[in-house]
C-alpha cells in the first residue's frame, strides 16, 4: 500500500526534527550512528514520518517526545504490542545486531523519493511487519560497507492486515 503524507504534517515534523536537533545540541548528544548534518536531520525526517504511515495504519500516534534517551527501539504501541518502525529506501529490514531489535513487531516502510526529498516527496510503502522471534530465525548477514548487519527481505515479512486479523483486531 503507497501512502502519500500532506503537507501540513510533514511541515510539523521536519520542524519537530530541527528542534529536536536543537536539543541535542544544547546538550551535547550525539545520534548514534549520524553526524549531526543535514543527513542526520534528512534521516531523523525520514523516520519520523515513516513512524506515521505506519501509526495510521495501526490506528495510533506515534510519540513526539523529546529525550535524551531515546526510545529504547519502541516506536509505537498498538494491538497489545510494541512496534519497532524502520524507514527506508531498501527492501530489506535491518538492524545492527540481535539487541537493536527490542520491540515484539518490526515494520518495514520504504521512502520511494531519493532521500534528500523526502520532505518535498512524501510517498510511503508499507512492505510489512516481522516478530522479533521469527526475525532471529530468518535473519542473513550482509554488509552494506559499513560492517555487518543482521537483515530479512521484505518477502518474509507479514501484511499488516493479516497481523490485524490474528490479532482479533476489527
């Protein structure tokens, strides 16, 4: 399913992302694996507005809070589990390690603009969603130049829609 996001919300969350850059900078945190350039507000863009494709899909909001902490990997909560959203250009779901998993559902959505228009392109498809237990079986390596990563192609991963149906979810 492609989503496309207007424009009014992805106004607030590019400016929801460069506050979010202030803060950090005010307290000197660093993103863990981006610089602080215009990539890391592009990726920090590009997440937050994959997190809500996916929230309107499940039917909830994802949190724009701000912390120093993070989200410790949880980005939304619905259907009595917690979602973990990855946003990206790949078909494939990947995380660094086994830890980085930390929710009980990963989702893949991919961006379809090139990654610096994403704010000018906001077209979303949602490839679907993986348990972490089933991820931990079906994982591959893969080095994407930048060392390992544990990944699962978008073909082992599950319709949103039939998560929902065994779910009991109307």
């Amino acid at each position: 399913m492609i989503v496309e996001l207007p424009a009014d919300v992805v106004s607030c969350v590019v400016e929801w992302a460069r506050m979010v850059q202030k803060f950090k900078q005010a307290n000197g945190a660093q993103d863990k694996w981006f610089d602080e350039s215009s990539t890391s507000l592009d990726v920090m863009v590009t997440g937050k507005l994959g997190e809500v494709v996916i929230g309107r899909a499940l039917g909830c909001v994802p949190s724009f809070a701000v912390s120093l902490g993070g989200d410790g990997g949880c980005d939304l909560d619905a259907w009595g589990l917690r979602w973990q959203v990855k946003t990206s250009s790949l078909t494939e779901l990947i995380f660094n390690d086994e830890n980085d998993f930390t929710a009980d559902v990963a989702v893949l959505v991919t961006h379809l603009a090139r990654k610096d228009q994403v704010a000018a392109d906001p077209r979303f498809k949602i490839l679907g969603g993986i348990s972490r237990s089933k991820f931990m079986r079906h994982y591959g390596v893969k080095d994407f130049g930048y060392g390992n990563r544990l990944t699962v192609n978008a073909n082992n991963l599950t319709d949103l829609d039939f998560i929902k149906q065994t779910r009991g979810i109307k």
